[in-house]
DNA sequence: CGTGTTTGACCTGCGC
DNA sequence: GCGCAGGTCAAACACG
C-alpha cells in the first residue's frame, strides 16, 4: 500500500515525466548501480530521477525505516507546490515566467539535491550492508563447518547432536564435504580415516563455500579442493560414478533450480561470468540446451543449463545447479541466493514429499493462495530434484495485481517501488487512479516481464527471502531477512515458499 | 596469443 | 544386449 508521500511522488513524478516507461534494467549490473549512483550525483534527467527514487525506495524498505535515512522518507518533494497546470503540457518556461513558480523550482531543486545527497549516503550503507552479509555469511559457514565436523567425529555412537533429516538435507545441500559425509558416512566406512584428515585439511579452502549439491559422498584429497582438473572432468568416469552410486541412498543430493523467464536475450543476467561447455538437442524440444558453467573462480562446480521453451520460445528457461565456491560479487549473489535457497527449501523440505510443497495445507510453507499451485513446479520425474520459480504466469499476476485494496503492494513489499506504476501511467497521469488500474497493471506488467533481469533478480530477492524464513540453517539469503518485515501477510503475492513466486 | 564457442565424439544410465 | 537420451569432453575454430 502505497504511503501518502509515495503518492505524493507519483503525481509529482507523473508530471514530470507523463511518458516515462522502464527502459530495460539489469538489476545485477554493477554498471547499472554506478550509473544510478552517477545520475543521482547530479542533477539527472527525470528518467534517471525516477530510478535513484526507485531505488532510494527499496533502500528505505531495507532500511526498515529506522535508519538514519528514515527522515527522508520526506523525499515529500513538496508536491502541492507543483501548479496543476503544469501537467497540461504547458512549457516550463512558460512557468519560469512566474515568480511563485520560480521559487517552487528552486525549492524543488534543493530538496532534489537533498534527494540525491541521501541516495548516496543510502548506496553506501546498502553496500556496507553488503559486506557485512558477505563477511557474516563466510563466518557462519565456517563455524557451521566446524560444529558438523565435531558431530560427525563424537556423535558417531550416538544421535545426540545429530539434526533432524530435514536439517540434514538442507545442509546436505548447503554444505561442503562433512555434511556429505555424515549423511552417507556409513557406507564410505572403509575411508573414513582419510576423510577426517582431508577434511580437515581443507576446510579452511571451503570456508567460503556453500558447496555444489553434486554431493560426491566419496571424496578424496583431491576431490574435496575441487582441483579444476578433477571438475574439469579429468576423470569423468569417476565423477559420474561418484555421483550416480549414491543416488539412490541420497534422493536428493542433487537439486536443481529451475528458472522460467521471458527473455529475447540468448541468456539471462544472473551477475556471474558463464563458459559455455556443450550444446545438445534435447528431445522433444526443437530449441538446443547449452551447457554453462561457472569461470568466476577455478573449480566452481556451478553449472546451469539454458534452453528455450518448446512451447513458447519467449521463455528461457535457465536450471542451475550447484553452489558457487568462491565469494560473489553483490550482483551475483542475488542469484546465487535465489538458487541455494530455493534448493535449501526443496531439500529440507523434502522430507514432507512435494505433496506438502505444492499443497498449502498442514503446515506447509507455502502461503495458502488459490495461485499457488501454478506458480511452482517440482519435478518427481527429473534425476534429481527440481524446483521450478515460474515467472511467467501472467493471468495469476494480473489478478492478484487487480485485487482493489492492494494495487501495488504485491511488486512493492520486497523492497519494488510502490510507486511503481506511476512510472507507467504516462499520458493517463491526470486519470483517476483506481479506473485507470487495470491499464497500469498491464502497463507494468508487460515491462517487467520483457526484462528478465528484472524478473530473475525480483525472484531472486523473493526466494533470497523466503529461503531465509523456510530453512533453519540461515546458511543463504539473510541478507533478505531484513526486508523480511516488510512481507504483507494479506498479499496473495506474499507466499511462505520461493517456490511460488510468478510475475508476468 | 589468450579466451571463449562450436561441435562431433564419448560415456553413462535407463528402458525395452 | 541394444538403442536412446542426457551430459560432458576436447579439438577445432573464431574473435579481439
């Protein structure tokens, strides 16, 4: 629900720039950031305005409003003083010629200057932000490390301190070689020895990393460092073998995240740098898949598979897999959060089956919504697990973006502009707001979709969200807890589960 | 020349 | 055992 000063903004915004429409945003773009940041160091073109408030917006969402930046939620550009002819199509030199306004303008650049000033202060505390999450996140994988080192060395005789399944499997997913270990430790009794001492050996190179789901519940010295020659598929052979013997005693040692998107792009832009590895025609599908996997880092065991959609070849439909080894940059951890999360809530809760998944009921962490169940996806039929984040059902999102009392709040309560469609509204900005709804929704409904950074980072920050509520190990996603509170309940678009985020 | 892409070959699992 | 499909490799190639 959008706050008085934010319609304020919108009327003031529609003024200013009445055909005003989202040019395409790559939300994970560093570039993108430094450009708003640039645009908001000077005096920018209403264009640009309108993205330093969006993003001083999301900033303020984050921010909970108790920072010190709360006070500009003022960003009250003193709307009123705006003369109601000026959205008549009158020139501004026109307006220049009368003094009131001349003091109007003034007083509107200087709050703007102000306006600006903020954002940057804002940028800069999101980007500490950042840090700290990163810096956290590293620490609490060690120290998670260390504590599952401890049980698997002290609770081998008994199940004291051993997790429950669901903890299991979630760590399972999320963690390197110990939890791997643990879970299948009884049938590699025959290396346990050499295990401990590579473990221990490498722990300090895997601190960083929320290992890839390619759980190799077989690891050696040389596997658990992830040399580039062994993931390079040195000995494929082995690698296959690692990970197929096991898969029937460990259902879900792999997960796959599966994004659909519309994109024209051959890829989305999920802030990694991919090397394309192999290209095969899939059966039953006219569209190639190609093979990526991750050159951020050596050895990264990430991989993802991108493949146009049979049916409607608009949709790209990009599947991920593995955890990246190697820290992230802010734009690619988006996705990286989104990934593990959503594979962190399919395996942890994969112990109440998909059935739970996909029915809201029973305790589910699924929000209860009629919508639900066409919005997420997971495979029984794949190899491995496969969860699905659907962005591209457009009729659900439409009706849930129709729903009178709440407009906006399903695109603005994860940190979205709420002033959003305001954006769009262009030539029908002296509309009353409530009949001209339905149009704004499709306006900014069509924009978002043909952006797939910006679906793919909405979703992103959604399940980054979600994954940081559904799953106990907190091992991804907490940067998103801090938005967390700003979840409306009431939101149909609100679901406890990343699973069942659509937008189109 | 280094890096990334293309593409045919190879390996493996699975169903019949 | 055979064929098919998915996944990966690696030599050849393209490009800056």
């Amino acid at each position: 629900m959008a706050r008085p000063h934010e319609m304020q903004l919108l009327r003031f915004e529609d003024r200013i720039e009445p055909t005003c429409t989202i040019t395409e945003v790559d939300f994970f773009s560093q570039d993108h950031r430094r450009a708003v940041a640039e645009a908001g160091a000077s005096p920018a073109s209403p264009k640009d305005h309108h993205r330093v408030e969006e993003e001083e917006e999301e900033e303020e969402e984050e921010e909970k409003e108790d920072s010190p930046a709360h006070g500009l939620t003022g960003v009250n550009i003193e709307l009123n003083l705006v003369p109601s002819n000026a959205q008549a199509g009158q020139s501004v030199i026109a307006e220049n010629e009368k003094p009131e306004n001349k003091v109007q303008i003034l007083t509107l650049q200087r709050e703007l200057s102000q306006v600006n000033e903020e954002n940057r202060r804002l940028r800069s505390m999101l980007d500490q932000l950042t840090k700290s999450y990163t810096a956290l996140h590293t620490q609490l994988l060690q120290v998670m490390q260390q504590r599952e080192v401890h049980e698997i060395r002290g609770g081998q005789d008994g199940k004291s301190g051993v997790p429950s399944r669901g903890e299991l499997l979630a760590h399972q997913f999320m963690e390197p070689a110990p939890t791997r270990l643990l879970n299948t430790g009884e049938r590699r009794d025959d290396d346990d020895g050499e295990h401990s001492s590579s473990r221990n050996k490498s722990s300090s190179d895997r601190a960083v990393v929320p290992f890839p789901q390619r759980h190799l519940p077989h690891v050696d010295a040389s596997s658990e460092h992830m040399s580039p020659s062994l993931e390079e598929g040195k000995s494929p052979r082995l690698m296959q073998e690692r990970s197929t013997d096991t898969a029937s005693e460990t259902p879900c040692r792999r997960a796959r995240v599966s994004v659909r998107a519309r994109s024209d792009a051959p890829m989305i832009n999920d802030g990694c740098q991919w090397r394309k590895y192999g290209q095969k025609m899939a059966k039953g599908n006219p569209c190639p898949r190609a093979y990526y996997r991750c050159t951020m880092a050596i050895g990264c065991p990430v991989r993802k598979q991108v493949q146009r959609c049979a049916e409607d070849k608009t949709i790209l439909v990009t599947t991920y897999e593995g955890n990246h080894n190697h820290p992230l940059p802010p734009a690619a951890t988006v996705m990286a959060n989104t990934t593990s999360s959503a594979a962190a809530m399919l395996l942890s809760g994969s112990t109440t089956s998909e059935d739970s998944l996909m029915a809201p009921a029973a305790g589910s962490f699924l929000h209860p919504s009629p919508y639900a169940s066409t919005m997420a996806a997971l495979s029984a039929s794949a190899p491995f697990p496969t969860i699905t984040l659907d962005l591209t059902q457009t009729a659900n999102q439409l009706q849930l973006l129709q729903r009178p009392q709440h407009p906006v709040v399903p695109l603005s309560m994860y940190g979205l502009p709420q002033k959003l469609p305001g954006l769009m509204v262009g030539p029908q900005a002296s509309l009353p707001f409530r009949p001209q709804q339905q149009s704004m929704v499709e306006t900014v409904t069509a924009a978002i979709t043909t952006d797939p950074n910006f679906t793919a980072a909405l979703a992103a920050a959604i399940t980054s969200v979600m994954g940081a509520a559904g799953t106990t190990n907190g091992a991804s996603g907490s940067n998103a807890a801090s938005i967390g509170p700003a979840i409306v309940p009431e939101s149909p678009q609100c679901p406890k589960s990343c699973t069942t985020f659509s937008i189109n």
